[in-house]
C-alpha cells in the first residue's frame, strides 16, 4: 500500500512538472464517442485499460515511458470514463475497432500496445485482425477463454455486498449515470463461452504475457497463451496478483522497458 501511495504521488508531481497532456480529444464510432489523451514524444506506445477500470490505472507507468522517450496513448473504453456508451453491445472487437479509429485520428500505423486484462485482450485482437498497425504487444493479466479465469473473477472486488465499493467503483470509472448498465455488459463478455475468436497463432507481433502468481487469470491459461503465440514469451510476477502494474510497478515496468526495447 505503500508503494502504491509513493507512485501515486510520483506521478501527481510528473503531472505538475510536465505541464499535464499533449494532446486530448474524442472520436465518434458506432454511436459513441471515445476520448484519447496523448502525453509525450516519440514512439508511440498504447495504453488500454481493465474493463471497469480507468486509464488513470497507469499512473505508474506513464512518467517512466515518457522519459523513455515515447509517446503515450490512452484510451477511455467505450462507457467508462470520458468515453461514452453508445447503443451497440460491448464485444473485445468493437473496443478494438475503436482503439483503431483514435490511432488512424492521430495519423500513427504503427504502435507498440499495451493491456492489461481486458485492455490485454483488445491488443491481441488487433495483433490478429490489424497486424500492420502492431509493433510489439504486452498483454498483463489477460485471458482469451473463461477457463482461464479462477472463481475468484466472478466478483473481484466483492462487490455485491458493499455498497461503498459500488460507489467508489462507479466513480473510478466515470460510469455513475449507466453504471448498472455498464457492469452487467462488461460481466456478461467477461463470461462469454468464448472470449472472443483469437486464434494467437496468427498474432504475428513479439509479444509479452505477464500473469501474477496469484492472478485472478490462471499460469497454466498463460502459459498456453504464450506457447500458442508465433513470437509469444511469458513472465509470471512473483506474489502478484491482477494489479501488478501497481503493486509491482519497478517490477513490471523493468519488463516493459526491456521487452520494447530489446
């Protein structure tokens, strides 16, 4: 907890110091507008967040990839934040269509990506259907069946019961008007009986799977993840659970530093 409130306030002084972001906006697709933000130059790196969560969870890994001399794009998932629900039914390839649609806005075809769990997911769809658009891909605690997935998934944040992690959790993601709405859509593809069509070995991109020793997605899911991928490596997190870009922040970021760069 520690670590996690030293990061934080890491990343509120990079704020300050950096003077915020390059560059912000939306694009419309499919009924919804999706909000990007850009911070720093170079390279491009994509950032796509958890299903509920908020691209604020990467606060530990924005300053490091800027002063790497990258550019940073993070994306608001349809409904969550500043982007907007739309009327069509949340799938991984919409998110990717729209993940697509911002870099196509911003003139870059060609990109390192970057999810965690859905965000993971997303990444490995573009990895199949728009290879072109894909450098490398790092996908951290991402699963592509619901067998990969322990009992525990079924209500990470116990929810059920606790009225204040309802609302903490409605505000996180910027969902307070449709949040009923928006969790009974991202529960629903989470449990779908298959999660979605990804055949991995057509993901050509060198790509990096990192799970937590103690992930709500299982070692043995990633390490089939890892074996079925073309250029696939797999990196578990000792002690981590399925936050590790927080809690093991020196951790993961050391891993995404290398793997980038290599």
């Amino acid at each position: 907890m520690v670590l996690i409130t030293l990061n934080f306030i890491r990343y509120l002084y990079w704020r300050v110091t950096f003077r915020c972001i390059k560059q912000s906006g939306h694009i419309f697709n499919k009924q919804a507008e999706i909000h990007y933000a850009t911070y720093g130059t170079g390279e491009p790196v994509v950032l796509l967040h958890g299903g509920l969560s908020n691209k604020l969870s990467w606060f530990s890994q924005i300053p490091m990839l800027v002063r790497s001399g990258r550019q940073v794009i993070l994306i608001d998932t349809r409904g969550h934040v500043k982007s907007t629900l739309g009327s069509e039914s949340l799938s991984y390839q919409l998110f990717s269509e729209d993940a697509l649609k911002v870099l196509q806005h911003l003139n870059i075809y060609k990109a390192d990506f970057i999810g965690w769990s859905d965000g993971g997911i997303t990444a490995l769809i573009l990895g199949q259907e728009s290879p072109s658009y894909i450098n490398h891909i790092i996908a951290i605690s991402a699963n592509i069946s619901p067998t990969g997935l322990t009992t525990q998934s079924q209500d990470p944040l116990g929810q059920k019961n606790r009225p204040l992690m309802v609302w903490i959790n409605r505000c996180w993601t910027g969902s307070v008007n449709h949040h009923n709405e928006l969790e009974q859509s991202i529960r629903r593809i989470w449990l779908s009986p298959i999660i979605p069509k990804i055949d991995l070995r057509c993901v050509a991109a060198a790509t990096l799977v990192i799970v937590g020793e103690s992930d709500i997605v299982t070692v043995k899911h990633s390490k089939i993840m890892a074996s079925l991928l073309k250029n696939g490596t797999l990196v578990v997190i000792k002690k981590g659970g399925h936050a590790t870009p927080v809690t093991h922040a020196t951790e993961i970021n050391a891993y995404i530093n290398n793997f980038l760069n290599a």
